[in-house]
C-alpha cells in the first residue's frame, strides 16, 4: 500500500484549481483521463490538453463544479480510490446538481498516469477488487 499516492491524491483534490489545475503538474503528458462508465459516448481522453478541452467543451463545460473527496481507499501500490461528492450548477438553468460518484487514481513515481470516474461507488469497489 502506498500512503505516498494517498498524498498526492489529497494535494489534487485541495488544489482550489481541482484536476484541471493541477495536472499538468501532477500528471504524466501521457495520462490517460477514462470518463467512460460515466459517458459511454466518450472515448477515453488522452494527456493533459485533451482532459482541459473535454472540461471546455463537455457537458459541463462553463458551470461551476465543486468536488470533495469523502472517504480514501489505499487499494494497491498504484491505485487510490476516492468516493467523492460532485456538485455543479447548470450553466443555462441556474440549477444545483449533486452525485455522489468515486474516482480512480493510477499513481506512478508520485504522478497520475491514469484517471477513471464511476458513476457507481459499488461498480468502483468491484472493479478495484475490494468488493466481491
């Protein structure tokens, strides 16, 4: 288990530039950002620039999101966990949303190589082995 990788998780998450701020410091220009199980319709999204133009022109793109991290699984030598509350307000409609999704961070000599966002706290347990 590497409390190390918990760390630089925690540093992302307070970052008040959230991941798009911080990952062109803390992530590898090759990270790959996987937004899949949450839109199906989107490939998985390839360094830095192309995580920023998702955030620019995607779903969201111009409302204010505001994610906290809830609660830290150290799941393996790589792999942090992180079950996360996702607020934002709709751009257009003024309207408040709040999901309670996790995130999948893939840490490598202190960088994020990968990224995963599950729409479902079971699904992500399941799929990083601490739930059968």
């Amino acid at each position: 288990m590497s409390q190390e990788n918990v760390a630089v998780v925690r540093e992302i998450y307070a970052d008040p530039r959230g991941l798009i701020g911080t990952a062109s410091e803390k992530a590898t220009p090759d990270a790959e950002f996987d937004f899949t199980d949450v839109y199906p319709d989107r490939p998985i999204l390839k360094g830095v620039e192309e995580f920023r133009s998702f955030r620019d022109t995607g779903p969201w793109s111009g409302s204010p999101i505001h994610i906290e991290p809830e609660r830290f699984f150290d799941v393996d030598e790589e792999r942090v966990l992180v079950f996360v509350r996702v607020s934002a307000t709709g751009r257009d409609s003024g309207v408040e949303v709040a999901i309670r999704p996790a995130h999948e961070f893939t840490i490598r000599d202190g960088l994020l190589v990968r990224f995963k966002a599950y729409r479902d706290r079971a699904r992500a347990l399941e799929a990083a082995g601490l739930r059968e």
